[in-house]
C-alpha cells in the first residue's frame, strides 16, 4: 500500500493538471513536409496553415477533437498555388 500510494497521487496530479486543454493551444512537429501537433478549440481548421512555412499551404488535414474542441491534428505543407 505505501508504494502504491505514491503512484496514484502522481497519477491523480497528472490528470488534474491536463484538464481538457486550452482553447488558444497550438502545438506542432514538422517532420519532412509532415505536420502533427494539438489543437485548441478556438482555431479553425483552416488556420492550421501557420503550421507551414511561408508560400505553403496544410493539406491533408485530419483534426480529431474530443467534446472540448481540443485534440490532435495532422497534414502535409505544399506548395501554395
């Protein structure tokens, strides 16, 4: 019991700390052309193009949102026509 103890209040802190994400997060990982990263509820998929870079545009784009509006997205950076 003591060494399980701490476990799950580690656990218990992890979760309370997460919560259901903020609405203005963006983060992102450009690997090659390949972007992934988390989305907050308050950007539009459409937006997602400041994850490239300048004269690109995110195509492909796959956004799985929980009920928050917060959840992880990806696409490919090409070439803007």
């Amino acid at each position: 019991m003591t060494k399980t103890l701490p476990a799950v209040f580690l656990i218990l802190l992890t979760a309370a700390c997460t919560g259901s994400g903020n609405p203005d997060r963006l983060t992102s990982d450009r690997n090659g052309n390949v972007v992934t990263g988390v989305v907050g509820a308050n950007w539009a998929d459409n937006e997602l193009d400041v994850t490239c870079n300048p004269g690109e545009t995110l195509t492909n784009v796959s956004v799985q949102r929980d009920a928050s509006g917060t959840g992880p997205f990806s696409g490919i950076c090409a070439a803007a026509l």
